[in-house]
C-alpha cells in the first residue's frame, strides 16, 4: 500500500493499492492499443481534447489544488497557482501544436527538396516526482498527446491522490480509453517496463541516482529517454543590480515551494562591493518568510513535503556547521508538521561536501565573489547546469553570464521559471534533453526526412498525415 500522509499535520489521508503484475500488463496493452487508434487522429481532435482538458482542469482548480496542498505541503495559493499554469499549458499546446508539427522542406544542393515531418512513436512513460505534482505530469502530457503520443505516468508514491485526479480529469474530457494511465507501482518495477518493447520512451525528472537507473535502464533497451534532474542553482548579483529587487526575487527564488524546487535560486553569489548591503536587506527579509498552515493566506511557505525530507535538510545543516559554516535561522519547528524556517548558510568552507550537493529546503548559501570572473568560477564550481538567475544593468555582464554560465537556462534581471513557450533543461548532471516547446514535443517523435525530386509538390497537410 501507498499512503498519503499531510506533512503539515502527519495525519494519514489515505491509502492506495499499487498494482499487480497482471493490472501493469493490462494497463501497458491498453495504452498499446490506445497508440494505434490515436496515431492517426487529426490535429484538430487533438488540440480539441486538450481544450476539453485544460476545462477540466480549470473547472476543478480548487479540488485539484487542495489536494496538492494536503498531500505534499505546498500553500493552497501556490498549488492554485500551479493548476492554472497547468490550465495555461494545454491551451498553449491547443493553439500553436500544428504549426509545431507543420512539414518544413529543405532544399538539397544536388536538387530536388527533403520534406521534414514529426511522426509519433508510442507510450511514454513518465516517471515524475512530488514537488510540483501536477505541472511536472502536464509538461510531458500535454505535448504528449498533441504529437499523437499517450501517456503511463509513474508518479511519487506520496502524491497518488493528485495522480489519480489527473487520470480522472484526462478521461473526463473524453479523452480515449488508454491515452493515458496512472499506474501505483514503485521504483523498483520501472526497469521492467522500460525493457518492454511496447514502451518507446521514457521521460523523468528526479534524483541524479533516479536519472542514472533509468538512463542505464533505457541505455540498454536503446529507448530515447529525457532526464531533468537536480540543480543547485547560482543567482548571481553585481553591484548595478536593483538590490531592493534582487533582495525581494531572491527570497522568493529560495524559499517558493519551501525550497523543494530543481530551479530554486540555492546558492547566492554576490559581488564584494555589494555584499554586505544586500546580506543587510536579505537575513531580515528571510528572517520574515512565515512557515505555517498551507490554507491560511498568511502562510509564505507550508512544510517540507514529508519528515524525511525535513530530517535530510536538517543532517545537511548539521555537517555544514560542523565543517565550520555559519547557519542564521534554518530550525526545525515544534509541532506536528514537517515544518523548517528559512535560513541562510555562509562562511561555507570551499570544500566543503555541501558546495557539491543540492539543497532540498528553504536553505540559501551565500558567498562573496571578488569580481565578474570570479562569480562565474563559483556559479560553475558544480557538478549540475540547470539553471541561474543574473541580476546586473550592464549589458556586457549579461553577455558574459549568458555565454559563460555552464547551465541549461539562464534569467536576467528575474528569478527563473518554466513556461509552456520555453525550452527547459540543463546539462552536466542535472540531465539532458528538453521539455516543453516544440523542442520538447519533437523529443519523442521521429524526424522523418522525405526525400522528393526537384519540384514536387510538398505533400498536403492540413490535419493528419491520412
């Protein structure tokens, strides 16, 4: 059995039964079954049913959130938030997916033109975590089932209620039996269903061990897979930043979602001519974020999604101090909850284990840079390349940043978030491939080239390739 528990409370909500051998069998022949059928649909059934979805979704927006919130912590204003950008991103697939899947033509120096077309190629399956229950399901879904793709979503065991919403709002919208299924299994039972030949990709966002199981895993089945995985993100000041605003982004950027976000800013890195006004406005501004009941309006952030995240943050903050670094704030709060105050870590020895490893928590680390390289030498001293935040006015910094920070994405002026427009992903450890956009579609399709003589016509397009 899986149990939801509230980390808020450590009440139980419910359990849910995982499944059988035999019920994995049946669910992955129906989503075969289910490709065949929707392979050859028209682009306007498609960007229809994701019309229908995104209602559904809109429609139910206040049950959807309050079970992110009672399953995995996170404010009910910000698992709103997260449903409507959920809603935002199947409207976006609707409307600009054909012109995503529009044939494009290149013409050959030896004559003649290649005609490029996007082909789906089966199940997905899709092995996502807690953090942001629903928008981490709906960015490989939506283009999913806009490509002509469906869908098998392993999700976190701990968030099986918010799963189980999801499948029920996509078959609500009429979408066909089998386009898309949740399936309660745990870890241990994703290496089987990688290797089945029925399965064509495989996409995860996770853990750097989670994203080296599957890879290998998908390694071996020669299988496509997209891996996002941890980050441990630089947000980089220099001395002609707005340090009111990169004050007020920054403790947004650290503690949004309590911390538990792969692109959280988690190490601030700040310029010696202006370090210590912004630490001046920065400890008292997280001094002053408030844990607390994720439905009270007043709460700034609500508990770690459980006690053994809690706990891990906390063995983190123990060894940090140990090696000599200096914690202000970062307790752990009294009380039922997986509660944890923000706080701020420095005076973080070079090399110490922490300077390598992601925070989970509403934790920043702060280090003083003594110029322009040596904020870019410290923003790239990781292992991961997710990605950063830069907070400068000279566009010659910018230009340097953009082109120097080893990471996927890069924000300037803003703290960095996804949006369905945009490419998303890192590099190094924190993974590879692309989600979201049309990059993000054409991941699992295949690029067929058709090779015409010179002068024909390109082949009519105006729904499916009938």
């Amino acid at each position: 059995m899986m149990r939801s528990v509230n980390p808020a409370t450590g009440e139980e909500i419910a359990t849910h039964e995982e499944l059988t051998p035999g019920e994995i069998e049946a669910k992955v022949a129906k989503a075969d079954e289910a490709f065949r059928r929707w392979r050859t649909t028209s682009l306007d059934e498609r960007t229809a049913l994701l019309a229908r979805i995104a209602d559904r979704f809109e429609t139910n927006r206040e049950r959807l959130a309050r079970m992110a919130s009672l399953e995995m912590g996170k404010t009910y204003a910000t698992a709103l938030a997260e449903v409507d950008k959920c809603t935002a991103g199947f409207r976006v697939y609707a409307k600009d997916g054909p012109a995503m899947l529009a044939p494009r033509r290149q013409a050959l120096a030896a004559g003649g033109t290649a005609e490029l077309r996007w082909l789906p190629i089966g199940p997905v399956l899709a092995v996502m975590p807690w953090n942001f229950p629903y928008w981490q399901v709906v960015r490989f879904l939506a283009p999913a089932i806009m490509a002509g793709n469906v869908g098998l979503l392993k999700h976190a065991s701990i968030v099986q209620g918010v799963a189980s919403l999801i499948e029920e709002m996509v078959t609500e919208a009429g979408a066909p039996e089998g386009l898309f299924q949740n399936l309660a299994i745990r870890s241990g039972a994703v290496g089987a269903l990688i290797a089945d030949d029925r399965i064509a990709a495989v996409t995860l966002t996770g853990s750097e061990g989670a994203g080296q199981a599957v890879a290998a895993a998908a390694g071996k089945a020669l299988k496509k897979v997209v891996l996002e995985l941890g980050g441990s993100d630089p947000f980089v000041v220099m001395p002609s930043a707005d340090l009111d605003d990169a004050v007020k982004q920054g403790v947004k950027a650290r503690v949004q979602n309590t911390g538990q976000s792969c692109i959280c800013a988690k190490r601030m890195i700040v310029h010696a001519d202006v370090y210590d006004a912004f630490m001046e406005k920065f400890v008292p501004a997280m001094a002053a974020v408030r844990a607390g009941d994720p439905f009270d309006s007043a709460t700034d952030m609500g508990p770690l999604s459980s006690f053994e995240q809690r706990d891990t943050v906390l063995e983190q903050l123990e060894e940090a101090k140990r090696l000599g670094a200096r914690l202000t704030g970062g307790e752990r709060v009294e009380g039922p909850g997986a509660f944890l105050k923000a706080g701020i870590l420095t005076d973080v020895p070079p090399d110490s284990p922490l300077t390598q490893e992601e925070i989970f928590g509403p934790i920043a680390m702060v280090f003083r840079a003594a110029d322009l390289d040596d904020a870019i030498r410290l923003a790239n001293d990781i292992p991961f390349g997710l990605g950063s935040s830069v907070w400068t006015r000279e566009q010659a910094e910018q230009e340097r940043f953009v082109r120097d920070i080893e990471a996927g994405m890069t924000a300037v002026n803003q703290m960095l978030a996804s949006a369905p427009e945009a490419p998303f992903g890192g590099i190094k450890r924190s993974g590879y491939g692309r989600e979201l956009s049309e990059y993000g579609m054409h991941e699992f399709m295949n690029l067929k080239t058709v090779m015409h003589v010179a002068d024909a016509p390109l082949g009519a397009r105006t729904d499916a390739l009938d």
